[in-house]
C-alpha cells in the first residue's frame, strides 16, 4: 500500500471531486473524465469498471449521474484500497474488487447496464517502459484488448452498452473484438487541435444493437492551431466535460445544449455533440 507520503491529492471536475494517486505511479489525466463524460447512464442502472485504477471514472460518472450502482474491477491491490478511500472520502459507493478480467471474481459475475474501461495504451514490447512498476502494469498491454472486450460483452445485460476509450491505432483491433453479439457501434475521435488527427478515441457499442455503425466528427479539446504561451487552451466543449461534470452523448441527433432524453438531474448533464 501506499505511505501517506507517497500520494498527492488531486482535483477533478473543477475541484468538485477530490482524489488521492500515487506521486510517481499510474496518474489520472484527462481520459478517465472524458470516458466518463460519454456514457449514457440513467438513475438506477449498474456500471462496472474494468481496471478502475484509483475510480476517477467511475467517480466523475458518479457525480454527474446521481443514484448510480457503481462497481469496479482492479489488478492492482494498492490502487483498488486507494479508489475505495476515494469513494469515502467524496461520498459515493463504489464497490471495488480485486482481481484479473481473465478470471472475473465471482461477485461481478452477473449483468450491468453499462461497461467501461480505459486499457492500458502501449503493446507489448513497444517504446520504453515505465520504471514504477505499478504504471507499467496500467500502462502497456498484458491482457490482449480482445479480452477486456469479451470481458465486456460477457458482463452486459441485454441492450447494455460497452464505452471504451482507447489510443486511434487500436480501432482496428476494437472493431474486430465487437462481434455479432453487439451493433449500434459509435466512434468519437478525439484530437488535440482543428486539423490534427485523433490520437485518441470513444468507442461504444450496445449489446443486442441493430443499428449502424457512425463515425462521428470529432471533439476538438484545445483552441489554435498550437499551444502559445502559459494560459488555458482547452475548447468550450471540453473545458465543459473537464471542470463543469457536463456529457457528450455519442447520439448523431442530439446537439449543443440539448437536454438529456432522461430530462436533467441535480448535476449537467449538458449534451456537447
């Protein structure tokens, strides 16, 4: 476990949120938020995470959508008691269990409304790896991306949808694990600035779905063509996602402002695409 010494505390969603990580471990960012912020969950239904590190996403989802069951899934013994002490100290349930996907503990093994995750982004044997032992473990690819999407698929209930948010070059493997068993698939690019390409992107899909599958335009998360100085840059749609707990419905039909089909709750839940 780690020594109060070796955590710092870290604000999200504006400061609304307040959460212990490890100094030099596996760090939220930005992606557990903006995973968070894409998923269309309603008072009442059940999300599991898989791989909830210390729950920032499942806290964030938490916030914006009151009346949640949330429950995740983490490898890592330390970062599961941390997101525990997380989801006390900001007043949510959160119902962590230790374990692998591969072997999913007997308590997750029924159905969710909702699945999420964000993998971990680097294959094997790709770039240089992390000297804390605990980032490398969340960071590079152990458990092939096929199987965190089995696992998936395995834990929804009829009509539940998997969200993933994962680095552009694993669309291709993504699509090819989302067999006959889902449909209704939406892709949400994500790119730094107007004119770059997505270096990352929001996949989700609905168990049971018919539906086409749409690639949708992209989030644009900073203004300018390139960063210019020391002073925030972050567009209107994602400084709303990042700091005010709003969401971004993956729904071609819902615009700027639209209000959620559910009607709005005590927290925004804006709709930006």
């Amino acid at each position: 476990m780690f020594a109060p010494g070796e955590l710092t505390d870290d604000g999200f969603l504006g400061g609304r949120l307040h959460v212990l990580q490890p100094r030099r471990g596996y760090r939220a960012a930005t992606d557990p938020v903006l995973l968070a912020a894409s998923v269309p969950a309603r008072a009442g239904q059940t999300v599991l995470e898989l791989g909830c590190g210390v729950g920032v996403a499942s806290l964030c989802l938490g916030f914006r959508v009151a009346g949640l069951r949330l429950a995740g899934l983490e490898l890592q013994p330390a970062y599961a008691a941390l997101a525990r002490e997380n989801a006390a100290r900001n007043g949510m349930a959160l119902e962590v269990h230790e374990g692998d996907l591969s072997a999913m503990p007997a308590a997750l093994r029924g159905s969710f409304d909702h699945v999420i995750a964000n993998p971990p982004y680097y294959l094997p044997g790709s770039g240089t790896g992390a000297a804390d032992p605990g980032r490398e473990t969340a960071m590079r690819e152990a458990t092939p991306l096929s199987a965190w999407i089995e696992a998936g698929i395995r834990r929804l209930a009829p009509r539940g949808m998997l969200t993933l948010i994962l680095g552009a070059d694993r669309l291709p493997a993504a699509l090819a694990a989302l067999d006959d068993r889902m449909g209704s698939c939406r892709v949400l690019p994500l790119a730094a600035r107007q004119g770059r390409a997505a270096g990352r992107l929001i996949i989700q899909s609905k168990k049971g779905g018919r539906g086409p599958f749409t690639l949708l335009a992209p989030l644009i998360l900073h203004d300018g063509a390139a960063h210019d100085g020391d002073r925030d840059s972050l567009s209107r749609a994602a400084a709303a996602l990042l700091r005010e707990a709003g969401a971004v419905s993956l729904e071609l039909n819902r615009n700027v402002g639209d209000p959620s089909p559910e009607g709005p709750t005590s927290r925004d839940t804006t709709h930006l695409l």
